[in-house]
C-alpha cells in the first residue's frame, strides 16, 4: 500500500506514520487518527461531533475538547504550520476542521491532475468501470478500511490495568494555594485504590519521582504504569477549574479527558466528580460501602479543605511545613471532633517532629498516642491510625506496643507501603534483619519509585552488615532522590566499615554539602579521622565541639561518642551514650543494632547501657 502524498508529506494509513521528506516525523497515535480522519476527506469540514463519535464512539470521554485541541495543537506542529497560517489543517470555529492540502491519492494514473480539495467525483455508477479505474477504487477502499482498522484496534485495546496520577499543576495560583494539586491527586489516589479492577500507585510513588523531572509518560514508564493522569488546577473569577486526561504510557493516545468548572472551591466535591467520572470511563466500578462515621467527610467544605492543606503541609517532611500542618490539623479537630483523620493526621505530625527538631518535648509523643487512640475510638477499622500509633511506640521505645499495632495495622491494610516501611524499620532496630529486608523489599514494589523506602532499604542493609548491598541501595536512593542527602552519610559509614576511608570522606563531603546543621557532619569526620589514624586532627574537632556553648547541655548525637570511643576514651564515649539515652534523643531507637558498637557488645559498660535503653 503506498502512502498518500500532500505537498513535502507522505502519511502511511497502514501504520499511522508521517514523513517529510522522506523522514519519518514523530506524530502519537490519537493525533495520527484524527489526521488519518481529514486526510479520508479532504476539502470536507468534519465536525467535532464526528470527531468525537469516530475517535470514542462508546463515549468513554467526559471532556472531548482538551483532548482534540491536544491533537490538532500535535498534528499542526509535526506538519510545520501555525493555526493563524493554516497550509494543511484549516480551523472552522464552532464547526470542525479541514484539510485543504492537495492530496495525491496512491496508484493514481500519473495522467489524472491531482485531486483538489473539495473537488466533486464524477458519477459513473451506470458506466463500465475500467480496470485501472476498478484498481483505484479498490486501493483506495482498502486505504480507508486500514484507516479505520487502526481506528477502531487503537479503541477496542484493553483498559490500563495500572495508573500513575501526578500532582495536578497549580496553574496562576498564589503560593497559599499552591497545594490544591497535591490534595486533589492524593485523595484521588485513596478514592481510586477502592477498586479491584485497576491499581493505582500509591501516593509515594508519585511523590518519589517529583524531583526527576521526567514527562509524565516517562515517570509512568519509569513507575512501570500503564497509564498516567496529568492535569492542572487554577482559579478564576471565584471559579476552580480542574482540567485532566489519562494518557496511554505505551502509545501515548489520550484514553480519557476531563475539565470541572465550578463555582467556590469545594475539593471534595471536584474529587469526587473526578473518580466517578474515570470510574465510569473506564468500567471500573469504586466500592465504597458505607463510609464508618468516623472517616465521613466534614459537612462544611472549608474545614475538609483545610484538612487537605494541612495533609499537604504534614508530607512536606523534612522542610518547613510542620508548625503550619500542626496549627491546621488542631483547627480541624476544634471544627469536627468527629473526624478521625484529623487525629491520626496531628498525631503523625508529631510523632516526626523529633526527627527534624531534636529539641522537641518527649511529651509529644505522649500526646500522639493519646491522638491516635482517640482516631481508633472513631473508628477501629482505621489502618493509618493503628499504624500512628505504632509509630508513636516505637518512637517512645515501647517495643512490644509497637509490634502490636504495626502487625493490626498490616492486617486491615496488607498493602500500606507507608506501614510496610515503618514496619521494617522497627525491625531491623530490633535486629530482625531478615524479616525487615522481607517487608522493605514488600514495600519496595509497592512504591519502587520512593527515594523513602529506597533509603530505609539501605540503612536496613547497612545494620544487617551488609555493607555492599547498602551501597547499592544508597546509590539507588539518590538516583530516585537526588536530594536525600542522607543517602550520602549512610554510604560513608559503610565505606568506613570496610576500612574504605578515601571513598567515607569524599561522601561525608557530599553530605556536608547538602546538610542544613554543620556540627553532626564535623563529628562524624572526627570518627572517621580516628579510624583512619588521624588521631590528632579528630581530636581537634571533637575539643572545638566540647568547648562550643551550643554544646552546653544539648544531648551528645551518636558521632560524638563514636568518635570518643575511636580516639580510645572508653569512658567518655559511653557517658555520651548515656546522656543521650536519658534525653530520649530519637536516633537512639539504632543501639541495639549500631555496628559501629559490635566491638563492644559483651563488655560491662554496652550491657549497662542497653539495660538503661531498655528500661526507657
């Protein structure tokens, strides 16, 4: 079959291809069906109904107008024209489109003029047809029955079974509003996971692959998705407008499109116009059920957006959003008492906050669990509540509470990447390394692209002692997430390990690079130095740390001691054990496990110190 010519274009109706001459020029599949459709008919005005009825005629589209202008936009720029300067597709507003390119049709005798656009075929219905006429014909009946092949095989292909949604982009938006993107995406994340007819990645996955800076069907691709969402989010004259398509990440065809344009800004309300608009596209039913009472939705719209800010600012671990979601969090609960989120998401928030703010009040912890169980008393069947509260265990060094509710939270919600890593995390603390690396790995293909799970992975590998296999992982964290600077630190104490000392201070330098306190890396170099040998350059550090007043009755973080211990003060090293023990520093829940402390294990004053950590 030989292609149909227009101008310098060649279009190939068997496989969809466009070439200029003689190159082939990239054009995606839905945009090559609506120009396969103008070419069927040159000179001839195809309505957007016709469109819309020829390109998804079981009407699987809620919103067909972003998805077409895509194409036309996609078909003007693979033919090199403008829409004010048409020379092949020409725009009718409110009617349709027209290609008034000539058209050469294949196996036309090269006697005949070529065809112009709109020009009449001669009736000859009564006349004998000549061969070479007959010929033509049914070339060009074959042409259009490939046409519509491709049409129709592109349509009747089966559903995605896997979706990636990405954060709506916050269009003209104030940075005060900025995060409706990342609300609507993640509550639709959670509607859209009620359905056994397709997976949707989780939430970390999206948030995983936020700093890759990919399109969105590479991110799909790299997630392994076989579709992804994309869309954007704006407000206009008190109006919120919500504009988004799901994209076949093979082909990249537009399987579905959708706009909402509503008065105020109701979230939940566009969350769920939304899902039950995919839903119905893709024939998939949600099962809900009924919402327990405790998780039903706050009646006034501001307080259910403020907890979806609040939501936003929480996950924004570890920058600044903490005091932000905090204060949000509280308002919500003073709103609605009832609402058992509200308690599990305040109670999440401060069950962190030791992380980022060392200084922080272990009452808060105390505080959390008394959160989290008033979010259970809400509702018993609330998987994230149980896993706070887990969390708030360990964190409180209550290890058998932990277990407890770790293993209920599993048991309402076996595939929860966020309690699958948590879980293992507390593991390995324990030093269960083998049942950690189990549910890491677990949560790994969940959420593969997570730079979070990615770098509880290696910290697992670096305390199970396997230090080869951490830097693998630590090298994949910062693949994922090049901004974990973390990654950096743990790949210097497993180089160390190995006596690789070069390589443990060129990746101490890149974490010093990227970390926001100066002194913890200066007392891991000290460390590092005295294993080394260096002894009299970490002795330096660890005396200009001693006699700094920050120093004055702060908690010793672990390198201080390590770094006592390494330069040969037996006693200095523990006494910094101790003291940060008795401050209920949050890194202390790693003693069990340190390797750095395996020389130790069976001298007096580790037993000493692992019974006061014990009795915490």
């Amino acid at each position: 079959m030989k292609r149909i010519r227009f101008g310098s274009h060649e279009f190939d109706p068997v496989t969809g291809e466009l070439f200029r001459d003689g190159k082939n020029v990239k054009l995606q599949p839905q945009p090559s069906r609506v120009l396969s459709l103008l070419l069927a008919q040159p000179g001839e005005v195809l309505t957007r109904d016709q469109l819309r009825e020829a390109l998804w005629p079981d009407g699987t589209t809620v919103e067909f107008d972003q998805g077409l202008n895509y194409c036309i936009r996609q078909i003007r720029s693979a033919l090199g024209e403008s829409a004010s300067d048409p020379e092949f597709v020409e725009t009718l507003p409110k009617k349709g489109y027209r290609f008034i390119a000539t058209i050469e049709t294949p196996l036309e005798s090269p006697s005949q003029p070529p065809m112009q656009p709109g020009t009449e075929i001669p009736k000859i219905s009564k006349l004998p047809m000549p061969l070479s006429r007959r010929l033509v014909a049914g070339a060009l009946g074959l042409s259009l029955l490939l046409i519509a092949w491709n049409w129709y095989s592109g349509r009747s292909r089966s559903m995605p079974k896997s979706i990636l949604i990405q954060a709506l982009v916050p269009l003209g938006m104030t940075e005060e509003d900025a995060w409706y993107g990342d609300a609507i995406a993640q509550q639709l994340i959670g509607q859209l996971s009620k359905t056994d007819s397709i997976r949707v990645l989780p939430w970390s996955v999206t948030a995983g692959l936020r700093s890759r800076k990919l399109s969105a069907i590479e991110s799909a691709r790299r997630a392994g998705a076989e579709s992804v969402l994309e869309g954007s989010v704006r407000k206009q004259d008190q109006r919120l407008i919500v504009s988004a398509q799901l994209v076949d990440a093979q082909d990249e065809r537009v399987i579905w499109s959708y706009r909402d344009d509503r008065a105020g800004d109701d979230l939940g309300a566009v969350q769920d116009a939304l899902s039950t608009s995919m839903a119905r596209a893709l024939r998939f039913r949600i099962v809900e059920g009924e919402q327990p009472l405790g998780r039903r939705r706050p009646e006034d719209p501001e307080t259910y957006n403020l907890y979806l800010r609040a939501v936003v600012l929480g996950d924004q671990f570890p920058n600044s959003g903490t005091a932000a979601a905090k204060k949000a969090f509280e308002e919500v609960i003073r709103r609605a008492p009832g609402f058992a989120p509200g308690y599990a998401g305040l109670a999440n928030t401060l069950v962190m906050e030791p992380f980022m703010t060392p200084s922080a009040p272990r009452e808060n912890l105390q505080h959390a669990l008394s959160l989290a169980s008033k979010a259970i008393d809400l509702d018993p069947a609330y998987a994230e509540a149980h896993a706070v509260m887990a969390h708030a265990y360990f964190n409180a060094w209550k290890w058998r509470e932990a277990e407890k509710k770790f293993q209920d939270a599993l048991r309402l919600d076996p595939d929860s990447a966020v309690a699958l890593q948590l879980y293992s995390i507390y593991l390995a603390t324990q030093r269960r390394f083998e049942d950690a690396q189990l549910h890491i790995r677990r949560a790994s293909v969940l959420s593969p692209t997570s730079g979070l799970i990615a770098f509880s992975e290696c910290i697992i590998q670096y305390h199970a002692r396997n230090f080869k296999e951490a830097e693998s992982a630590c090298r994949k964290t910062l693949e994922l997430d090049p901004g974990r600077s973390s990654a950096h630190q743990v790949l210097a104490r497993a180089y160390s390990m190995q006596g690789m000392h070069v390589e443990a201070s060129k990746s101490l330098d890149n974490w010093t690079q990227n970390f926001r306190d100066p002194v913890t890396p200066k007392l891991w170099r000290a460390y590092y130095l005295a294993r080394a040998g260096e002894i009299a350059k970490a002795r330096e550090i660890v005396a200009n740390w001693e006699s700094d007043p920050l120093s004055k009755g702060m908690a010793p973080p672990l390198a201080f001691a390590l770094a006592k211990l390494a330069l040969g003060d037996r006693r200095g090293g523990f006494d910094a054990l101790s003291k940060a023990v008795n401050s209920h520093v949050a890194h202390c829940v790693w003693l069990k496990a340190t390797p750095e402390l395996d020389r130790y294990r069976h001298d007096d004053d580790y037993r000493t110190l692992m019974a006061k950590f014990d009795a915490q």
